[in-house]
C-alpha cells in the first residue's frame, strides 16, 4: 500500500490532462468546488457526491473525558464536526482495490 497523500495540485493537474483547462483555470476550477463544499458545511448543509459519498457536519454536545494516564475527569465542550460516509460504490472499490 502507498503512502502517496492525493492534492489539490495533482486535482488541478488531473483536470487540465482530462479536460483540456490551462493550468491556472484548472487550479481556480478545483479551488472553486472545494471553496463550495467548504460553505455548505459551514452553513451546516450536507455534501453529496454520487458514487462517492457524503460530508456531513455533527453537533456534539459537552460530555465528561477522562485522561488515560491520571485517570483525571476532564470536560469536553460542545463541538461540530465533519463526519464523511462513503458510498456503497465507494466501499466496495476500496475493497476490490485491497485484493490485488
């Protein structure tokens, strides 16, 4: 298995091989969709991409932690966080993919 991090340097590259953009459009083409995505999540909308699978924001509410080492209970506040669940299409390419 790779450690190769996909970018959005190699996105706007893919784009401008497979779409035939120059370079600097590709790169404000992929800026501009991951900017729209970035805005919906904030706002709290979910993402979903076909085949691919869906962004969504969670509100968690406070609750009581607790520190491994000391044992020590800690509070963790409210918080939102992103949460992404593959499609049924996506999962089952990964796991074709951990077959070869």
């Amino acid at each position: 298995m790779s450690n190769r991090t996909l970018t959005r340097m190699d996105l706007s590259e893919a784009v401008f091989r497979e779409v035939g953009l120059s370079r600097n459009e590709s790169a404000q083409l992929v800026e501009s969709i991951l900017g729209h995505m970035s805005d919906a999540l904030v706002a709290g909308e979910q993402v979903k991409i076909s085949s691919f699978g869906t962004f969504s924001v969670r509100e968690k509410t406070a609750r009581v932690g607790r520190n491994p080492k000391t044992g020590e209970e800690v509070p963790i506040s409210p918080r939102r966080v992103l949460t992404f669940r593959p499609s049924h299409l996506m999962k089952d390419r990964v796991a074709d993919g951990n077959k070869r």
